[in-house]
C-alpha cells in the first residue's frame, strides 16, 4: 500500500511569524553592536538572496551573531505566533 505524505512550510506560509523572527533578529543584531535592522523592511531586505551572505555583506560577524541567536531563541514565545486568518475554520462555519 502506498503512503502518503503531507508537507508543509509552517513559518511565513501557515503562521505569521514575520513579527516575531524579525524582532528576534534586531535582538541579536543589538546585543552584538551590528544593528543593520530597525524595522520590518530592513529585515526582508536581509532575503534578497541569502540570508546569511546578506548580514555578511552588511558586516555582521556570523559566528557572533549565532552566538546570539543561542541566547535569545530559546526565550522566544512561540506560542505568540498565530495562523494566519482563514486557516482555521470558526465554529459557526463548521470548525471543531
């Protein structure tokens, strides 16, 4: 018998998590003296291209940056994120 699988993108394609990553970026990028993103714009800037090759280009020092990152994800609430409108259905059109 034949199995199916289903993938799917979560971030940016079934939740708005544009917000929440784009702040956390500023926070790294503050705590190491690099702060290339100041608003929302500035941070999609960065994936005109590759994300990474794009902060390099801009001077920040990558293993500082991860280094960062390491610090600040982990207090990140992900439970913040929600879906975006009309991926889930309300109860007074048939949802659960």
């Amino acid at each position: 018998m034949a199995k199916s699988l289903l993938l799917f993108d979560f971030d940016g394609v079934l939740a708005d998590s544009l917000d929440l990553y784009s702040e956390a970026v500023a926070r790294c990028l503050e705590r190491i003296g690099t702060p290339i993103v100041k608003n929302r714009e500035d941070y999609l800037v960065l994936f005109d291209g590759n994300f990474y090759e794009s902060m390099a280009a801009r001077g920040v020092d990558l293993a500082t940056f991860a280094q960062a990152a390491r610090e600040i994800l982990p207090r990140i609430d992900y439970g913040a994120m929600q879906p975006f409108p009309g991926l889930i259905p309300s109860p007074s059109r048939g949802g659960r």
